[in-house]
C-alpha cells in the first residue's frame, strides 16, 4: 500500500513559507504540496533542494494538516514505484537532473508574464502524478501542470476505475 499525502495548511514557521504556500493555495486550489509514502514508510516528491526522499520525521505529516488517499498496489507495483523514484532523484542524465520547479509556480501557476524554463524542473505533485502513471494510474494526463488540488482531484476520480480495471 502506499498513500498520498496532500497538505491543506502551512506548516512552517517563517513568515515567507507561509506567504509562498498561501499564494499558491489561492491560486491553484485546495493544497499546497504533495508526497507519496511507501509501504517502508519512507516519503518521496519533489520539495525545494529537488526530488528527494524523505523519513516519516522529515516531513512530520501532523492530523489535521493533511488529506490522505490509500492506494492498494502489488509489491511488483510498489518496486516499479521505488524504481522510477530513483530514476527521478538520480536524473537519467546528468545535464536533464530534475530540480525543484520555482520558476513553474511562478510562471505557470501564478499569472505571472512567461519567462522560459527547463522542461525538467518538477513541482511536488508532478513527481506524484509520474510515479502512479508508472503502475497505470492517471496515465491519460500529462504529469506537467498537475497541481496538488488537480492530483487530489484527479487521483480521487481515477482511482475508483482503477481498482475496477486491477480486479480483472
């Protein structure tokens, strides 16, 4: 099993995290970030120093803070998971590794004026979105864009259909 974790309230103390994550709250939607818990309890997404696995301390998911979506998947499933995770956080190439999107919130979430980025950059729920593509999950959306409310959206729509389509 594992399980997406979507924070609806900053957790931070300084003041500019606060602003940074209520911006985007009332930008995008209902959450501002996105992690995916393994069945070992470690976590992985995207965060500002770039993808990265994190401890269950490390990210300190408090009640109340965050909605969570359990999603049943095979061992085999789950190993295809950590497998792509690594390939996420090692950068298939040197010069294509992934870091954090600022530049993408920014830009592309906020209605700010264009300004180019590189199309590796990935946001929090983007890195999600690609890991439940590698088991089938939400493989008809493109992971670029996808916000923490349009994943919570998405994967709560999908999910049902999935677990229909895993029982066959």
């Amino acid at each position: 099993m594992v399980r997406i974790y979507l924070k609806k309230r900053p957790g931070h103390v300084q003041w500019y995290y606060i602003l940074f994550d209520r911006i985007i709250q009332a930008v995008s939607g209902r959450y501002i970030h996105a992690e995916l818990e393994f069945s070992d309890g470690r976590f992985f997404s995207s965060r500002g120093e770039g993808p990265a696995w994190a401890s269950h301390e490390e990210v300190n998911p408090q009640p109340g803070d965050w909605d969570v979506i359990p999603i049943s998947v095979t061992k085999e499933q789950e190993k295809l998971m950590v497998n792509q995770a690594n390939i996420i956080v090692a950068g298939a190439f040197t010069k294509m590794r992934p870091a954090y999107g600022w530049r993408k919130i920014f830009f592309d979430f906020l209605p700010l004026p264009l300004v180019v980025q590189r199309p590796v950059d990935l946001i929090c729920s983007e890195t999600v979105t690609i890991e439940l593509q590698c088991v089938g999950l939400l493989v008809g959306y493109v992971a670029e864009g996808v916000s923490p409310t349009d994943l919570g959206s998405l994967v709560r729509m999908e999910l049902p259909l999935w677990i229909r389509y895993q029982k066959r």
